[in-house]
C-alpha cells in the first residue's frame, strides 16, 4: 500500500463512526428504538463495534481486494460521504439490506425484537444455563468457514438434545476468525436456535477493547451469554484481570461467564480474584479448565450459589458435576452429544452410579481427543462420523497417524454413542 493510500485510508476512517451511527440509528427508527431505552444503548454499543468493524475491513480492503464485504464497507462509507455532501437523508433499513450489510443489518429472523426477546437477564441465565453444551468446531473447506457444514452440525446438535451450544471458543478456533466469520457464525447459531437453547459465543480476547467490541456484536446479534477468557500472552497481574473484566461488564448488558484456563492463558485466576468478579451482577458464572477438582471442591458455598460453575475439561467432568456443577463446555459432545446429554441428565437427577457408567463408555474417546491440541483430533473424529471436512487453520496442523488411528480405535469401542458407529475395519486404515 502506498504512504497516499494509507493517508487518505486513515483519513476516511474518522468519519466512520459517524457515518455509521447515522446509518445504524435511521435503520432502528423502523423499530421504534429510543436511545435512552436499554434496547437502545444495547444498539449504541453497537454502533461503537461496528465502527471496529469498519475500520478493520477498510484496511482488509485495500490488503486483499477480493474480500467483497470489505469493498462494500469502502463504498459504503464513499456513498455516505456523498450523502452528507448532498444533504441527502440517511440510507432507510431497505436500502441498506439490497447492499447486502450482514454487519448492521440482521436477518429478517433475527431482528432487533427478537434479539430482545431472545437475550437474557442474569437471573435467568443462572437457571437455563448448565448440563452438557457443546464447545462447537468451526468446519473450514479450502481455508474458507463452512458455513453449510456449521449450519448441518448446529442442526444435528439440537435434534441429540444438547443443552446449549459455545460458539467461537477454543474448539472453535476463534482466534484464527474474521470479524466478519465470528458475526456469520453467531447469526447463524442464533436462528439456528431460534430461543430453544442458549447460546453462549467465546468473545474474550487480549485486549480490553477488543472484547467489549465482540461482546457488544454477540449481544446485538442475540446471543444468550458470552465466554470471556482470561487475558493472554500479556500475562496481566490479578488486578489487571479483574479490571478487565470489571471493564467489558460495565460495556455491556449480556450476562458474561468467565473463562479460566491457565494452560492456554498463562494466567490463573486466584480465588480472591473470582470472589471479586462474583460480586460483579452482570458476572453470572465461570468456566473452569483447570481440571483440578480439589479447586473446585474447596470453593466457598456461598460462592457456588453465586455462579453458574461449568467445566471446562472432559475428563474431569462427571467428577466436577457431582460435586454440584452445573454442566459442562464439552469437546467431546461434538461427537457423542446424546451420551453426554444422558450423563449430565443423571448427575442432575442425583443419580451418579448411571452417570459414572455413561461417563465410563466415553473416556477412552475423550482419551484419544486430548493427544493433540484441540481441536485437531476432534474435528478428525467429526471427519469419520458426519464427513465434515478435518481441515484446521495454521500454526494448527492435521491429526498424526497415531492420533487418526486412536480416534478411530474409540469410535469403533464406543459403536451407536458416537454419531456414527466407525467400522472396525476402519480402525486399522492408514
């Protein structure tokens, strides 16, 4: 890009805030939205996300030109500033869809009332939010998101009756996604679920801004709750964590449940750090990774009555849900959903001989997931039983052999608990 470019690229993105709030605000009017009201500043934030996501498919713009929703962000802010130049009104919500912009305006199934409808206060989402939830893969095919291979999944997830569904998380390799692909996903989990199940979206990020930004995208498009991970690679102190998330909660109106895990943060939240965010109202629970249950098990009672406590670690779970647990963000029921669903179905039933039994059958697949860093054997396990493409993004690589060859060895054992039972001669291929 030449030093012209960049200036006058730098210079139209000033304006982008404003000409966005002009177009997102005139879009709303159709909806009756006062910005006082709370629906309102839910949209106000917004508008501050989608000036991000401007900005940054500006600069995608002129860094791949084949990207078309980022030539449409360019023209779109050009034909504003004519707009403005002609004193002409804004664009309406008509015009504004025949350009196609997925990022202000939603799906006529998923408008801003029913995005109201849909979302939930804290208090509700302590009662709907727990048992077996699926920590969903993101299918790539020719480095591109699948978008018909998510929408089969998400599809196939319901009719097993899980009990809610993780987009953009860790297995769904979320810090390799666009903005536009986390927006594409949410949606389409959102209308996919249309209320019957929450859905919870991985927002969490480094960066403080960042995270608000996503979060307030994840509010807007419908979601039910975000996943926010504690910070990475900065390796904040304890006081910088908590102000993160003190930060991102004072943005935002969606309940939000905290992400602890240490192996892939490099930063552990301290018990004294997760009494603070409990105090926090719009904090309603914590998603533990650690698979360590003498953590869990001393943790305060006053505390586990406070949040939603989820694992994090299949391994560990049947243990972490008898204990009192409320569910699981599982990678395995990527897989095996409905056994997983009969497990946390019997641990709510306080029935743990039959959990334990179910939770036995699916160790040695949950085993052979975990030989590789996720979400490489899972969606190589997803390849064998639903044909979705194996692919993962760099620095991810395809499952070795031997992880191939254990993942199918626990297909095979565990027969109709998997989606598809995997041949036994399968086992042996190459």
């Amino acid at each position: 890009m030449d030093d012209p470019d960049i200036a006058d690229l730098l210079d139209r993105l000033k304006d982008v805030s404003r000409l966005l709030e002009h177009q997102l605000w005139q879009a709303a009017s159709s909806l009756a939205l006062d910005k006082a009201s709370a629906q309102g500043r839910r949209f106000g934030r917004l508008v501050e996300a989608g000036a991000m996501l401007d900005a940054t498919l500006l600069l995608a713009a002129h860094a791949a030109p084949g990207l078309s929703v980022a030539r449409q962000a360019v023209a779109g802010v050009a034909s504003f500033e004519r707009s403005a130049a002609r004193g002409d009104p804004a664009v309406n919500m008509e015009t504004c869809r025949r350009r196609s912009c997925r990022r202000c305006c939603p799906p006529a199934s998923n408008t801003m009332e029913n995005a109201k409808e849909k979302s939930m206060t804290p208090e509700q989402t302590r009662s709907r939010l727990g048992g077996a939830m699926t920590a969903l893969v993101t299918p790539f095919r020719n480095g591109k998101v699948d978008l018909e291979q998510l929408a089969m999944l998400v599809d196939w997830q319901i009719g097993q009756g899980v009990d809610g569904l993780v987009a953009c998380g860790t297995t769904g390799e979320a810090p390799t996604l666009s903005w536009e692909e986390r927006l594409d996903i949410i949606a389409l989990c959102v209308g996919k679920a249309d209320g019957g199940i929450p859905v919870v979206v991985g927002t969490g990020t480094n960066d403080t801004k960042t995270t608000v930004a996503f979060s307030s995208a994840a509010e807007a498009l419908g979601a039910d709750a975000v996943l926010v991970v504690t910070p990475y690679y900065s390796r904040p102190s304890q006081e910088g964590i908590f102000r993160h998330f003190e930060a991102v909660a004072a943005e935002v109106d969606i309940p939000i449940i905290v992400y602890n895990v240490p192996a892939r943060t490099g930063v552990d939240l301290a018990p004294e750090t997760i009494e603070r965010l409990a105090r926090i109202p719009a904090i309603v629970g914590i998603k533990d990774a650690t698979g360590d249950l003498g953590r869990f098990s001393s943790v305060p009672a006053v505390l586990r009555r406070r949040f939603i406590w989820l694992s994090g670690h299949d391994a560990t779970c049947f243990g972490f849900n008898t204990m009192g647990g409320r569910g699981t963000i599982s990678v395995v029921a990527n897989v095996a959903p409905r056994l997983c669903v009969e497990m946390h179905d019997a641990c709510r039933r306080d029935d743990p001989h039959s959990a334990r039994a179910v939770h036995q059958r699916l160790r040695p697949l949950i085993a052979a997931l975990e030989l590789e860093t996720n979400p490489v054997a899972v969606k190589y396990a997803l390849h064998l039983a639903l044909g979705l493409s194996p692919d993962v993004r760099l620095p991810l690589t395809p499952a070795l052999a031997s992880t191939a060859q254990a993942v199918r060895r626990a297909m095979s054992e565990l027969g109709g608990g998997a989606c598809e039972t995997v041949p036994s001669e399968a086992v042996a291929a190459g």
